[in-house]
C-alpha cells in the first residue's frame, strides 16, 4: 500500500493542485475592481449600494419622525397608555417587518414583479387600518388617519 501511494505521488503532476489557481489573474492591491467585474460592471454595482443607502437613510428619518410623533398622539387616544405600550408598539412593527419583509421578497423574487406582493401588503395595511378606525369612534382618530 505504501509502494502504491509513492507511485502515485511521483507520477503526479505538481502543479496538478493549483491549476485553478493559475487561471485567476493576480488581484492588485492598489486596485478596488476585482477580477470577476470590469469597470462598468463595478460601477454599476456601487450605484445601486449608494442608491440603497439613501433609501436606508430617508426611511429611517421617516421612521424617526413617525416615532417621535406617535407620542402625542397615543396620549391624545388613550390617556392610561405608558411608554412601556408605545415601546410595545414600535417592536411589534419591527417584528411583523421583520416577519413580513423575507415572505414578501421571496413572493417577488418566485414570481419575478414586485407588483403582487406590494399590492398585497397595501391591502393588509389598509385593512388594518380601516379595523382600526372602526374600533374608535373618536372624530380625532379618524382625522389623524
């Protein structure tokens, strides 16, 4: 067995291992592009990362000014509500996101359009809110919505 395995070393190419190795061009350092991408490509590539940023940024300014003024608002509609409720409130938002935004992408990646789920999750939303509506009667309530 050991005889067999010497054979087998000693015919073997030696740059057998490293064959894929050597069809990858060397990456420079002073070079952000990688090899797999040309300069349009890379370009391309970046432009929708910044763009996602600025989208990331504003809906969280959003996010923020919608949080800040719920506050209020809640103190207006329910006067025994505390600020342990309204954290209650903003998590139960971040976990149906956090729920809803894998099933609803996964929806629009199998189908290929973003037109079905979208439509959907407005649907659910205003239904939501009509619920909402209905349940209080205050004229402030439903202005505010």
């Amino acid at each position: 067995m050991a005889s067999r395995s010497r054979i087998l070393k000693k015919n073997r190419d030696p740059d057998e291992r490293t064959k894929l190795l050597q069809s990858v061009p060397p990456i420079d350092s002073s070079s952000s592009i990688q090899w797999w991408e040309d300069e349009t490509e890379h370009r391309s590539r970046w432009w929708s990362v910044r763009i996602m940023y600025l989208t990331m940024f504003l809906s969280s300014i959003g996010f923020s000014i919608v949080v800040s003024s719920v506050w209020p608002f809640l103190r207006k509609v329910d006067h025994s509500a505390t600020e342990s409720f309204l954290g209650w409130v903003v998590a139960a938002y971040s976990l149906g996101q956090l729920v809803a935004s894998p099933i609803f992408g996964s929806w629009a990646n199998l189908r290929n359009r973003t037109k079905e789920p979208l439509m959907v999750s407005i649907i659910i939303n205003e239904t939501v809110l009509s619920s909402f509506r209905e349940m209080n009667q205050d004229r402030t309530v439903s202005l505010m919505m």
